[in-house]
C-alpha cells in the first residue's frame, strides 16, 4: 500500500515534536517561539535526510532540484524578513501538494508542478509554503516538548517512511492508522492561512510574478475539490481553503499593481520533463506527439524537448536526435537542452562527442551543475580519471559543501587507485548529507588504505578526532543521527 506524500509526509513536522500546542504566540510575533531555530533546523534535517535515504518517490534530479532552489530563492530574496536558508525539492506523486517542514525544507509534489499553468501560479503556492516558515507556523505547531519526546516522534517519522516503501499492507495499515489518529494535529488554523496568504501575496508582487497566480491557483483546486469530493487535493487537506480566504486574496490582488509576465523557459522544460518520465515511455512519445501534432502546447520547444526525452527513454537515439535538431531550428537554448544533447551522444557511445558538446555548453553556463556533474562522469567513462579529478577538485575550491562533487571526487581517486584519498572524499559526502556514521566509517578505511603520505594520513586522523567529538555531542542531545 502506497500513501500519498502528504498524508506521510507533510505532517511530519508535527510528528517531530508531539502534540498540538496550546496556548499559540499572538499572530505576527515570529520571532516568539517555543522551539528554539537549532531544533528546528536539526528535527527539518534529520527528515528531509530520511526522504533522500528511503523515500522511492524521492526525485534525484539536479536540474529539477536546481529550478525549484533557483525560483525559491527568487522569492527568498523579496522576503526581506525570510532571514534563513531554505532547501526545496520534489516528490514523484501526482497529487497537488507541497509541504514546509522544520528548519526551512519545503516539498512539492511533481503533480503540483505539472497542474499549475503559469510560473506565477507555482511560485504563489511556494510563496505561501515559505511564509508559513518565516512566519514560525511550524514551531508555533509545536510548541514545547521534551528531549524524549522530539526523539519519539522523529522514530515514528522514520518508520512512516519506511512503511511507503514497503509492500507488507498490514503494516502500511498500521501507519496509516497512526497518521490518522494525527490528523487534527496537521491543519495549519485559518489565521495562519490568512498570514501566509497575504505574505505570499506580497513576495509575488516584490519578486515580479503576477499576483493572481495564487488565487487562481487556490480557485481552481478548490474547484476539483468540489466535484471530486472523495479525491480532493490533498493541500485543501491541511491548508484550509474558505470562500472567505479566496475573497480576502481577491481583495488584496485589486490593490495590486497588474503585471502579465512570461513564464521563463527553464518551468516549461522542468514540467515537460517530468511528464516525460511518468508511465511507459512509448505513452510517453504519444502523448507529445499528440501535443506536437494538435498544437496542443504552450510551448513547441517545451514540448520537443519532452519528446526528445521521452524517445532517449525508449532507445531510440535517431528520433531524439531529430527533436534536438527541431529545438536548434527554434533556437531554443538553455542548459537543460545541452544536457540532453550530451546524454543522447552518451547513450549512443559517442563519448568523444559529449565531451565536445560539454566543452561547448560549459563556456555558455560555467556554473551549471547538470553539464559540470556530466561533464566529470563522461570524463571517467573516457578513462579520463586525471582530467576528471582536476575538474571536481577545482569546482570543489569554489563550491566545498557540493556533496555530489565530493562523490565525484572520490570515484575519480578510485580509479586511479588512491584508495585513502577515495575513502577521504567519501567522507565529506556523508558529512554533508548529514551520515556522521558513515562518514567515520570512511575515515577508518582511509586510515587502513595503506596508501598516502604522512600529511594525507595526518589530515585524515584530525578530521576523524573531529566528526568523533561531534558524534559525541550530538548523542548528549539525544537526538537521531
């Protein structure tokens, strides 16, 4: 049995720390709250790490991750009063979702991506998610609770996870009786709504998106709500959503300045890309096909390059060659098309050809990640590994918290056979997804690889004093790893 992200997820930063709290802070003093930042960042931490290791519906795709940090932060930045970090990401499901948790991690639903029908409708709902963080919400949510009980229900989370993932029904049923028992506890009130909605309404306008993409969007679930009652969307669930809030938002867009604005390309690609990855990939190339054929699209160039993927999924490389040529034809550009281009080349055994094309796409976008992650890989596949090591060590001066880099890394030390300098790199990525465990496990191979200098083994035994003493501090706050 499989449940729907929300119905599992989105309540977890209530299960994080209990119950519902009472006596909730007066509305508009964020800065009163029960939970200390700390905690919350380490509870928001410690679940978004179990979505990465366990959750199937997880989607590990640098360019999705990119656009949605690149549109958030867009919004961050016209929220002076955001004043922290916030990571977001996506979710294989088709329902119409997005959730914030702890610590500034926010959640969205790729059927959420693909039902909204214009850019400004999507960053309306991600506007919303955003001011529920700033605002406190979640930690108001809350509220006190002890050691014990933050690491009780951090458990419970952990085995909701493992549950969705697991095909015995009668221990899904279980879960999902115990999500049910807390499903008062999720609902955000109705003047936390209210909050975010005229929050997110301000964002929208300071951050350039049209203001009426949130009530729209807001107007049309509520719509499918309506005539499909047993199947309402899931974010009607636990955002309330009233006639009264639909007006208030009404209201507060006729006092907003008009503004039409285009959807940028990397949305278009985004969602093009994501339905090109649902169902059997022959459906797939029907139905943009059927888009291409009817003119049934906002965007030709979006819908060829769905089309190109979609063909790349069911091997056949010459068509999907022939969709890049129609994009070039549109001089349709973007990192996204280049990448395609390369894993097309690459998926055909043309590694000479990718690399050139990396080497073209890389001068146009020096900092794109999908084309510097392909480019390192391709290099390795080549037999490249000392032209792969120097491009991941040289991006790593600039971007060290890069966990994938540092992955990278460590498979190029491998295949040149530097076994402690692999176990090194390997480390750091474990430490920047938050597995202490396994990062000192690393560091202990690093220390038996019987290669490396005094000063490599010298640098491996400090870092491991150092991550041994941070496991020790964190065990005293009782908290998971």
């Amino acid at each position: 049995m499989r449940f729907r992200t929300l119905a599992s997820l989105a309540f977890l930063a209530i299960l994080a720390s209990g119950a519902f709290a009472e006596g909730l802070p007066e509305l508009g003093e964020a800065s009163r709250s029960d939970l200390p930042p700390h905690m919350e960042r380490r509870i928001g931490e410690s679940i978004v790490r179990d979505i990465r290791l366990r959750e199937p519906a997880y989607i590990d795709d640098v360019e999705i991750a990119a656009y949605l940090n690149s549109l958030g932060a867009r919004l961050t930045a016209a929220m002076p009063e955001a004043g922290q970090s916030f990571e977001f990401f996506a979710l294989r499901d088709a329902t119409l979702n997005a959730f914030a948790l702890p610590g500034g991690y926010i959640g969205v639903h790729s059927g959420l991506i693909l039902a909204a029908q214009s850019e400004s409708e999507l960053a309306g709902v991600l506007s919303h998610e955003i001011a529920h963080v700033t605002q406190k919400h979640l930690a108001r949510l809350m509220g006190k609770q002890n050691q014990a009980q933050v690491t009780q229900w951090l458990a419970l989370a952990v085995a909701i996870l493992a549950a969705r993932s697991n095909s015995d029904a009668s221990q899904a049923a279980i879960v999902a009786g115990t999500a049910a028992g807390v499903q008062t506890m999720l609902n955000y009130t109705r003047d936390f709504e209210r909050e975010a909605d005229r929050i997110g309404i301000q964002t929208l306008e300071r951050a350039g998106f049209d203001v009426r993409g949130m009530a729209s969007f807001f107007e049309r679930m509520q719509k499918f709500g309506r005539l499909y009652e047993n199947n309402a969307p899931g974010y009607l669930r636990t955002h309330p959503l009233t006639v009264e809030r639909i007006s208030d938002m009404e209201n507060r867009i006729l006092q907003a300045q008009y503004r039409q604005v285009a959807d940028s390309t990397e949305f278009q690609l985004v969602r093009a890309k994501l339905r090109s990855g649902q169902g059997d990939p022959r459906d797939a190339v029907t139905d943009f096909e059927t888009q291409l054929r009817e003119r049934k699209y906002l965007s030709e160039a979006s819908a060829r390059y769905g089309l190109a993927l979609a063909q790349m999924r069911a091997r056949n490389y010459p068509a999907a060659e022939r969709e890049l040529a129609e994009l070039r034809r549109l001089k349709a550009s973007s990192p996204m098309i280049d990448t395609l281009a390369t894993d097309v080349r690459k998926a055909q055994g043309d590694l000479d050809g990718a690399l050139k094309l990396y080497r073209e796409a890389r001068i146009r976008h020096p900092r794109n990640r999908a084309l510097l992650y392909g480019q390192i890989d391709a290099l390795l596949a080549h037999g490249q590994p000392q032209a792969a090591l120097k491009t991941a060590t040289d991006e790593l001066q600039l971007t060290p918290s890069d966990a994938a880099l540092h992955g990278l890394q460590a498979k190029s030390y491998a295949a040149l056979g530097k076994r402690l300098q692999q176990h090194r790199a390997q480390a750091e990525l474990y430490v920047l997804r938050g597995q202490l465990v396994a990062a000192i496990q690393q560091l202990e191979l690093a220390q038996k690889a019987g290669d490396g200098d005094f000063f490599e083994h010298s640098q491996v035994d400090a870092r491991l004093r150092e991550l041994r003493a941070r496991q020790l501090e964190e065990a005293k706050q009782k908290l998971p790893l």
